[in-house]
C-alpha cells in the first residue's frame, strides 16, 4: 500500500514538474514574440535602404555588362541582340526601325539603359502592332537633347479602331521609364484595349496620358500596377484621362501638383494613392483628384496632403466608395476633402484625416454654389478639427438632401 502511495506522489511531481517547464517556455516565447521596438523598426528600414541600393547597382552594371539573351528560347525579339544598352549611345531610331520590321511580336529589353532623343512609336493597327516587354532593370531615358511629347507613343503611328483582329490588345510591360525631368511618359494615343502593366516611371512632366480614343472617344485601356513620380511642379500630373471607359488599378503617384486629372466619363479608379511632397507653390490649388467629366467610380482611393483631396467641376455627378484623405504637415495651412462647383455625388464611407492645427481652414465640403443633389452616407471625422459642417445638409435622410432631390 505504502508503495502505491509513493507511485501516486511521486507521478504528481513529475507531472507539476513538466507542467512548470512548460509553462516557462511559454512565457519565454510569448517575451521573444512581443512587439517590436522602434530600434528593430529602424533596423528593418536600413535593410530596406541597403536593398534598394544593391537594385540601383544591380541596373547601373547591367547597364555596362549586358548579359545576352536566349530570344529564340523566349520567343521574343531580344533589343540587345542589336541594339545598345550602354546609358551613351543614342538608340531611339534604331528601337523604333526594331519595332516597325517585327508586327505583332514582343520586343523584349533586357536591363540595361537605352538612351533615347525623340518618342519611340507603336502601331494602332493590330496588324502591324507590337508588345513592348521590359525586365525590372530595363530603363528608357530620356537624353539631354530630347525632343517630343512622351518617351513611348502607344498607338502613336497607323491608327486603327479594330478589336477583332488578333493583335489589337497590345502592352506596355514593367522596366522604369525615365524622362530626366524634360518629358511626359506614357501617352496611349490610339488604338484599343492597350495595357500598361507593373511600370515605374520617374521624373516626368505627366506620368500617363490616356489620349480620346478610337471607339468615337472611347480608349478601353487597362492601367494597374503602376508607379509614377513627377517633377514637382506645377505643370506635373500623374495621370490625365481625356478617353472613356479606362479602368487604373492599385497605382501610387508623387511629387506632383494633380495626382488624377479625369476629362472623360466611366473610368474605374481601384486603390489609387497619389501623395503630395512638392514645394507648396499654389497649393490651394493642388488636387490628389480632379473630376471634370463625371459618372466615374473611385474605390478605396487616397488622396494624400494635397489641398484638396477631391474636386468635381459644373454639375458633374460621380461615385466615391471607401475613400479617404489625410495630411502629415500643417506647412500647406489648408484641408478641404470635397470641393465642388454643385455637390452632386455620391460619397459612401469617406476617413478625414484633418489635423487639429489647420482647423480654422479645414472642410469635409467646400461648394461654389448651393443645392445640388449630391449625398455623404458614413463621413468619419473629427469634428472640432472642421471649420463648417456643410457636409451636414447632404447626409442621407437629411432634410436638405430630400427636398434638393425633390426639386432637382
């Protein structure tokens, strides 16, 4: 018996004894798994920097050492094959002689850099037209002497309206696009269903330009995934829309006085964020997005430390889901986050993220005229941090919202 009672005692020593070291692990795991430090924070940044860098390098010796491509593996017409990629050589006749003798093939630029003095030309016609494909370290820069509206004219040559022909759904494809503070990027100047795709561009006047389409205006181009930084003046834009029926998706825009320019009606914004770091010359003026055509859609679009977040021209009407504005400085001394001529859209879920010192010049709604039948349903912000509450008199059931829909 006396034996029975020792096995039972000594079963429950082991057993606390086990439970107590696990119970140690746990609570070191759970100290090794707490929150990181703002020292870590800062850690992880530097290692972001230094991979940066090693990238910049990795581009500027691809530049100087190009490495040759199998292009009959890729199946692709390989630019290096007979072109220069040194960062020197003047190379803008010979890629577009490149692009006019292969239609419909893909013209592959591998990292390097290729200087370039006038606009490379893309055909419309989807006979003759091209892909343009290039690797994450490809760069297409603009030289000193250069002359003419964009680096790359997508459409700008043997203009077609024609989807049913194979080769009408022609792109543009990642790499960086340069235009050393002188030039426009992009332009998309004609032809259907044109695709730019996992694109950076730097210092340009204009980042996109979506020009009127062939369809009787409409352009039906795919935008996404798309960086662009501009020169910081006045003059720069991030995108300017003047076709219809464009969707732009999960692009981020900066250093430029309008992030979205849209001329045009049903273009489909999607997680747009163009930011504000220029200068503050005119700022009362600058815009994250400029609507002067109406009937478009923005979803989960920001805009950041513009002065005006968003702004509707005439009586144009869109439709704004899950958007936001915030501002990080007081330096621009004002914060409006609608500003229309007549408010009629419509705003659903809509962050302000004011701040407390430019209060006296913050608004949730600034309107050159009263009525309009525009309406806010869910507007979060801080109230002592507005000026006016005009904002107010369109909420959704409102009395001001009826009868300015019953006497619209």
């Amino acid at each position: 018996m006396k034996k029975k009672i020792i096995a039972i005692v000594l079963s429950v020593v082991i057993c606390l004894s086990v439970g107590a070291v696990a119970l140690g692990n746990s609570k070191k795991t759970e100290i090794e798994y707490a929150p990181f430090s703002a020292g870590n924070s800062l850690e992880t940044i530097k290692e972001l920097e230094d991979g940066m860098d090693i990238a910049t390098e990795i581009a500027e010796e691809a530049a100087q050492n190009p490495v040759a491509v199998n292009g009959s593996a890729l199946g692709y017409i390989v630019v290096t094959d007979t072109i220069p990629a040194d960062g020197k050589t003047d190379v803008a006749d010979a890629l577009q002689a490149l692009i006019d003798a292969n239609p419909n093939r893909t013209i592959y630029f591998p990292d390097g850099v290729y200087l370039i003095s006038h606009p490379i030309y893309t055909p419309a016609d989807p006979r003759k037209s091209v892909d343009l494909q290039l690797s994450n370290y490809a760069v297409i820069r603009a030289s000193a002497d250069f002359e003419g509206e964009a680096l790359v004219i997508l459409g700008g040559k043997d203009a077609k309206n024609d989807t049913h022909t194979v080769g009408s759904n022609y792109a543009l494809e990642g790499g960086i696009l340069d235009g050393s503070g002188k030039t426009n990027g992009v332009v998309i100047a004609g032809g259907r269903e044109t695709a730019i795709r996992q694109v950076s561009i730097k210092h340009t006047i204009v980042g996109i330009h979506v020009k009127y389409g062939a369809n009787s205006g409409s352009s039906d181009a795919d935008i996404n995934d798309v960086n662009i930084i501009g020169t910081g003046g006045t003059n720069s834009i991030g995108v300017i829309v003047e076709g219809w029926d464009n969707t732009f998706t999960n692009m981020r825009i900066g250093n430029v006085f309008i992030g979205f320019y849209v001329k045009t009606s049903a273009n489909c914004l999607t997680n747009i964020h163009p930011l504000y770091y220029s200068d503050y010359t005119d700022y009362e003026n600058s815009a994250g997005f400029y609507d002067e055509g109406g009937n478009n859609i923005y979803n989960f679009c920001y805009s950041d430390q513009f002065a005006n977040a968003f702004v509707t021209t005439g009586n144009v009407s869109s439709v704004y889901d899950n958007c936001f504005c915030y501002w990080y400085s007081e330096a621009g001394h004002m914060e409006v986050a609608f500003k229309a001529d007549k408010f009629n859209s419509v705003v659903d879920n809509l962050r302000c993220g004011f701040r407390y010192d430019t209060r006296d010049n913050n608004h949730v709604l600034i309107t050159e005229k009263s009525g309009g039948t525009g309406e806010f349903d869910t507007v979060l912000v801080e109230n002592h941090k507005v000026k006016s509450s005009t904002h107010n008199l369109y909420k959704e059931g409102s009395i001001y919202s009826f009868f300015a829909k019953l006497f619209a």
